[in-house]
C-alpha cells in the first residue's frame, strides 16, 4: 500500500503514521521519517494475501496564497495476485485550526 499527499503550490505538509512507525512487505515495523514534501510517498503494509494492516496517520498542512486543495492518493505498491483494499468503515478526519 503506499499512500501520498499533495497540497497547492507555497503550501508546507508534514505528515507520518502516528506513532511513526510503518509496516514493510515481510510485515516488520520499522521507523520511518516524517514526510515534508506534496507528493513524498510511504510504502507499508505486507505482500501477504491474508495479511491486514491497519495505519493511523497524522499531519498538518498550512496553506500559502494559492488556492487548491488537499489530495489523498493510494496505490498498490507491488503487483500480486490479489488486490489491495480500503476496507469498510476507512476515514479520513480532518480539522480546520
């Protein structure tokens, strides 16, 4: 699974899993560093059919003059024999400061 955000052009992002820790693809937690960068991609979760992984992650944005909006993308990191998939129930929360 691996997952960005983009954000409009002079704003600023800083986001990770919350407690900054993610799952790579032998399903073992590693560290991982804070994203800073519109577009800067995690990978984690496991190549595993049966495996499910469930990631909380936490950022903030602050937004310059230009105008846009704040995007979520999702892809299959590696291609395998099942599909990856959002389960039911998956939220995004967002607050406005």
């Amino acid at each position: 699974f691996k997952v960005t955000f983009t954000v409009p052009s002079g704003a600023t992002i800083l986001w990770s899993p919350a407690n900054s820790l993610m799952w790579d693809t032998a399903s073992s937690a590693s560290i991982v560093n804070p994203v800073t960068t519109s577009g800067g991609t995690i990978s984690m979760g496991s190549d595993s059919v049966t495996s499910r992984v469930a990631s909380t992650l936490v950022g903030s944005v602050r937004n310059s003059t230009t105008a846009g909006n704040l995007q979520f993308q999702w892809a299959q990191a590696v291609a395998v024999a099942s599909d990856t998939t959002v389960r039911v129930d998956s939220y995004l929360m967002i607050f406005r400061q």
